[in-house]
C-alpha cells in the first residue's frame, strides 16, 4: 500500500512537473527588431475627408432609387476631386459604381497585390434617427470621435487608404509591385454587381494576386478576458453561410377542436432538438492557432490550460462554447431567425416553418449542415427543405507563414506597438468572398482600435470611430502599401 502511495505521489509529482514546464515555456516571441515608427502626414485632411464621406448617403438597397443612384455617383465624383492626384498617377476602371485603380509597379515580373474596401452603407432604422447622439449622416466631428453610418464599415477604410496612397505619392515613393485599390459600391447585399465584375475583370486580364486586404477585424481591445493588450485579428478565412426551412406539418383544422399532434409541436421540438444539439467544434485549426498565440499573453493561471490542452483541452472548449463570440470561432452555429405557421388566429396550420440560418466553419461544408440537421430532427412530421439558393461554402484558410501576412503583421506592430497579431476567423462576409477567387491569399483586417463600447455602433446606433484611432489607422495602411510592395 505505501508502495502505491509513493508510486501514486511520484506520477502526480511528474504530470506537475510536465504542466509546469509547458506553462513556463508557453511564451510570445520577442520581436526585438521592430521599432515603433513615426509618420507624419495631413491629419486634419484625412478628418475632413472621412467626415465628408460619410454626408453621402450610400445605402445599400435591392432596389435603388433615383436619389440612391445620385447619391452613389455624387460620391465617385466627390472621391476622384478629393484624392486628385491619385486619379492622376493611376488607370482607374469603373465596373458599374464600384472603382478599380492600378498603380503600377516597377517589376512587371511580381504578382501584385489588392488592398480594398467598401463604400455603401446598411441603412439606419425607420425611426431609431432620434436615438443618435449626432445626425446618423452628418459626419459631425467633435474633440474624439467623427460620427456616422460609416465611420467604422467601411468608409473609415476606404480614405484610410487613399490618404495612405496620397502619402506615398506625395513623398515619391515607386512601388515594385503594381497595386491595386478596389472599392466597392454593394458589399452589404453581397458584392455581385462590384466585387464580382472586378474579379470577372482581373481573371479576364489574366492578373492573379499574391495576396488581397480587405476589411474584417479591429485592433480590438479588451475582447479577451485576462488580455490587457489590443489584439490584432488578421482573418485568414471567412465562414460560409446557409439557411434552411424547419418544417412542422399535420392535419389541419379548426382551432376549437385541436389534435393532440400539431404542425407548430412538431416544429417547436425539432428547433429544441437543434438548439441542444449544437454541430460538433472545438479548439482545433486555425482557431487554435489564434487562441495559441492570445493565451501567451493571459494571466498564469489561464496559460496553464492553454499550454497543456492535452490534460485541460476539454475545460477550454466548454468555457469558449459559453460566450456567442468565442463559441462562433469553435462551430458552425445555428440560429432560428424566423417563424411562420397560420394564417388565422382560429385555423391550425398544416405546415409551421422555421427559417434557421447557419454559419459554416471552415471545418464543414453545406453537406454537413444538411446532414447534421436532417438526422437530428427530419422524420414524418418534420421536413427539412433547402431555400432557392444552395448556400456558400467557408472560404479557403490562407497562410499566416505568408509575406503578405508578415508584412500586414509587422506593419501593425511598428505603428501601435507591443500589441498581439494572431491569424483569425471572419463569422461574417465580406466582398473577399469575390477578391480570393484571383489572390494566393487573402486577409481581412482593417488597422483601426475598437473598444466594446464602439463595436456595437458597428450596423447600429451611434457608429463612430475615434479620430486618433483612424488617424493611426491610416499610418498603418500607409506601411502595409509601402512594405507589401517593396518587394
């Protein structure tokens, strides 16, 4: 018995030991080489500017009217005037109210690169106007903020690159690489007539990216919980997206003389069944990757787990599955959006309808949605049916060993310091989607800090950006242009 008692005390001393050790060596790298460096350029230019971008009112819409479509064109105009001499020392192409500009590049011989954005906005809320703290589309600037639909998606992105252009142009500076600037008209209803058409151009051209930027996450701070530095979320891939019909059915009727088996029952304990049946994820991949690289920076106790996953990996993903941000890194999700059954309050319906959209990791693909949800709940009271499009994959995992990620990744680092760069996933689209068809690789990623409080302007109420954080923001496009296309 003390045989096994000493045997016992020297196997737990070991796995101690072992923990201890991983924990201790679960480090950052140091980045020694890379300074902090200074930019200066016309800050109170590139303000007036990102406020005057957001007075036009770009509205992405299915339907556009007659004053959408001036709006759309008086912004063009207003772009082309304001940044003169990048329409001077570029091409420019027009494909409908989306612009591509070439500015080209010494070596023909290198594959260029495409740095991009979006300029249509969602709309505000029919009667939420009053809840702005300024006028949604005054582009108001104050001692901190420029507010305004737009500031943060993505007209903040759009002049941050163009002033970045205009910098380099003004300081004479030649790319190597020929660079490209797309910005798009419909990103907020999917990029077809915009993205689409440039990539349609470029294959036609025979022009393959080495890599693309285009917007995706912040320098966001305080998302992490134990992290006291920004992190620098360089989305490599994007999740896909479909949505499917939940459908109850039965015999219908008059609601005084109900049946014991309803279409609304069928369907109420199907969603249940989706609901605690979640698809299966974990911390594996690329979300390892970003979770890796983050738990290097948290507190003692957290890297303890994160260093030895093989003892704790179950805990971590059960406590990142608990909070919708980090369980949308792990999983496909599963979300009931809408619902419809009767047409009249006394008639039982034959068929009760749910409408469940789910976000594909790039882990499962659209078959794997179908299949996890018919085996879960389909039978002869339940159907599952797919809606009149098929649904859009994850997009491909680019490379975080790339140049063009290097570069994006140290660029951040010279502008803003000791802050965490880690490849990360999209859970929402953008017009890469398009963009990755003619790129090596593609990242989504736009410079600027965001705090939680900021983040819920994003599509909301009150969207804004500090007028620091953009500035800053620019200085890092500036150095992402300048070094992405110096070789």
């Amino acid at each position: 018995m003390l045989k096994l008692i000493k045997l016992s005390a020297l196997a737990l001393l070991l796995l101690l030991t072992i923990v201890l050790i991983n924990t201790l060596t679960h480090n950052p790298s140091s980045d020694n080489d890379l300074k902090k460096i200074a930019i200066d350029f016309d800050e109170s230019r590139a303000i007036i500017n990102l406020s005057d971008s957001i007075k036009f009112k770009t509205i992405s819409g299915q339907n556009r009217s007659q004053q959408s479509i001036e709006e759309f064109e008086s912004f063009i105009q207003w772009l082309k005037k304001s940044y003169k001499l990048v329409t001077e020392n570029t091409s420019l192409k027009r494909l409908n109210d989306t612009l591509l500009f070439k500015w080209e590049g010494s070596n023909p011989n290198l594959k260029p690169i495409l740095v991009t954005g979006h300029y249509d906005v969602v709309p505000v809320i029919p009667g939420t106007e009053g809840s702005w703290t300024e006028p949604p589309y005054s582009g108001n600037v104050d001692s901190e903020y420029v507010w305004g639909r737009g500031a943060l998606d993505d007209k903040s992105g759009v002049i941050g690159i163009m002033e970045a252009v205009t910098y380099l142009m003004e300081a004479n500076f030649k790319p190597t690489r020929t660079i490209y600037l797309s910005f798009g008209h419909d990103e907020e209803i999917g990029g077809v007539n915009g993205a689409a058409e440039v990539v349609k151009y470029l294959s036609k051209e025979g022009v393959q990216l080495e890599w693309s930027l285009d917007e995706g996450s912040f320098l966001l701070e305080g998302f992490i919980p134990g992290v006291d530095k920004p992190v620098a979320a360089i989305n490599v891939a994007e999740k896909g997206s479909v949505t499917l019909q939940v459908v109850g059915k039965a015999v219908g009727g008059h609601s005084s003389m109900p049946t014991r088996s309803s279409a609304v029952g069928h369907l109420s304990k199907a969603l249940v069944k989706l609901d605690e049946n979640r698809m299966p994820g974990g911390l594996e991949g690329l979300t390892l990757a970003m979770f890796d690289e983050i738990s290097k920076h948290m507190p003692f106790v957290y890297k303890i787990a994160f260093a030895n996953r093989w003892l704790f990996g179950g805990v971590i993903d059960s406590y990142l599955s608990q909070a919708p941000a980090t369980n949308a890194m792990l999983r496909t999700t599963t979300a009931p959006t809408m619902l419809s059954a009767s047409v009249k309050t006394n008639v039982l319906p034959i068929e009760a309808i749910a409408i469940v959209n789910f976000r594909i990791h790039p882990q499962n693909s659209v078959e794997d949605v179908f299949e996890h949800v018919r085996g879960l709940v389909e039978n002869e009271n339940v159907e599952v049916r797919a809606l009149s499009y098929s649904g859009r994959p994850a997009s491909q995992v680019s490379s975080w060993e790339s140049r063009g990620y290097k570069v994006i990744e140290s660029s951040v680092k010279e502008i803003f310091g000791d802050v965490i760069v880690a490849p990360g996933l999209m859970i929402a689209g953008s017009d890469t989607r398009h963009y990755a068809k003619v790129a090596d690789n593609s990242y989504r990623f736009n410079p600027f800090p965001l705090s939680n409080k900021e983040l819920a302007g994003f599509h909301g109420t009150n969207e804004r950006i500090k007028k620091k954080d953009f500035l800053d923001g620019v200085r890092a496009y500036i150095r992402i242009i300048e070094k992405g296309s110096s070789t």
